[in-house]
C-alpha cells in the first residue's frame, strides 16, 4: 500500500491543484517540488519541464498564474498551484515529437514573458514569448499503471513476444478477456492498454497466457479477498 508520507505529500499536492498528475508524482519528486523555495527558469523534473514563478513584492502577492504553449495552439490554459513556500508552480507533461517549449504566462490576468526565463523570441508584433529547448530531456523510462491528466491510465507490461496478455481488475470483474493488451509492433514484448477508470483505489493484474502476474512496474501492492497479492494505485478525480 502507499506509505502514509507519500499519501500526505500526494494529498497536499492534489489540494494545491497539482491534480491528476498527483498520482504520478514519486515520493522524491513530491518533496522536491514542495521544497522549491524561490522561482527559476524551467527545468526539468524526471520527463516533466517544471516552470515557477513568485511575486517580487510580498505585499503584491498574486492569487492565479497559469500558461499557454504554442504547441498546444495556445487553446489550453494551465493553472500554476502554490506549494508551501509561496512559489507558484506548473508541472507540465510534454508530449514526445515536441523539441521546444514557446509560451506566455499570466499573472492574474496580466499576460507576458516568463521573468525567470531569459530565453526569449519575439514575433512580428513585438510580443515577446519564452522559450526552452527540450535538449538533454531525460530518456523515457516504462511506467505502469500511467495517468494521463485526462483521467484515463495506460498499463503496460513487458514479456516474451507473441503472448496473449490482458490487464484484469475490480474494473473489469476480473475477467482475462475484457481488456487484452496490443504488442507494439517496434517493442515485440512490449504490451500496453489505456483504458478510461472512475477515480478511486484501483486493484489489478496482468493475465498472462492465463497466468495472474502483478505489475512488475508498480511496487504498491494489497491481497484480495481470496489472499493472491494484486497490484493497485489511487485514481484521483480529473478537475
């Protein structure tokens, strides 16, 4: 089960508005991002680009940030949430195939360029955007179970080529053939699924060619009622 620190860092995260991404935060990361004690251009935490910002003036203090990226068009806002030392925080997933991040943030309301990011370009109107190139990002490495911010999890689970592999869990009755995981065709032996959950504590296996396999990726672990070790994680509900 997850341990009673990880689970008050994770729910001190979800209350700051980190949201579904909580779930995903190591234990690690959480006390990193909760012992950022002053604002500095983007950087990157495991695969994720952390950006910050914190008033100058304490007596100024701002109540909402958030930012828009070009390569999402500009159409999504991202909120910013403040950890216990006032420094307001976004902990942003890049998609793969983006090379660089071109953004503006805002301050309550107040759209302009990232103060703690000297990279900057400016377009034919003379707005002025920040930028950071996605050089040097970490390699990704195999998570399962995965949340995505949209609430939905991918499962993955990697074997021997050519075997018949399905996630089975509370969600799906535990039946081996409601939810068979695809190879990926580049990965022989790399087997995955994304399914759409309802928050809450999820159990699950992998059923592999018949035989229940807890997720070798995912080190929490409980009994079901009939005493076989299953892996499980907690869903939290999408903002």
């Amino acid at each position: 089960m997850l341990s009673t620190e990880r689970l008050l860092l994770i729910g001190t995260l979800l209350t700051a508005g980190l949201g579904p991404l909580a779930a995903q935060v190591t234990l690690p990361l959480a006390i990193e991002i909760q012992s950022v004690k002053q604002a500095g251009p983007p950087r990157f935490l495991e695969r994720q680009v952390m950006l910050s910002f914190k008033p100058e003036n304490p007596a100024r203090p701002a109540r909402l940030v958030g930012a828009r990226f070009e390569h999402e068009r500009y159409q999504v806002f991202h909120p910013y949430f403040k950890n216990e030392n006032g420094v307001f925080l976004l902990l942003l997933d890049v998609p793969e195939g983006v090379d660089s991040l071109t953004y503006r943030i805002a301050v309550d309301g107040l759209w302009t360029h990232d103060p703690n990011n000297p990279e900057r370009s400016e377009d034919a109107f003379g707005v002025v955007f920040s930028t950071f190139s996605l050089e040097g990002r970490p390699p990704r490495s195999l998570v399962s179970p995965e949340i995505h911010p949209n609430g939905e999890v991918t499962f993955r689970f990697r074997g021997r080529p050519g075997r018949f592999v399905s996630v089975i869990g509370e969600f799906n009755r535990w039946d081996p053939y409601w939810e068979p995981m695809q190879e990926d065709r580049n990965r022989p032996g790399l087997y995955q699924v994304t399914l759409h959950l309802p928050p809450g504590q999820h159990y699950y296996v992998f059923s592999v060619d018949g035989e229940r396999v807890p997720d070798p990726l995912n080190v929490e672990l409980a009994q079901d009622p009939e005493g076989f070790r299953v892996s499980t994680f907690p869903l939290p509900p999408t903002r």
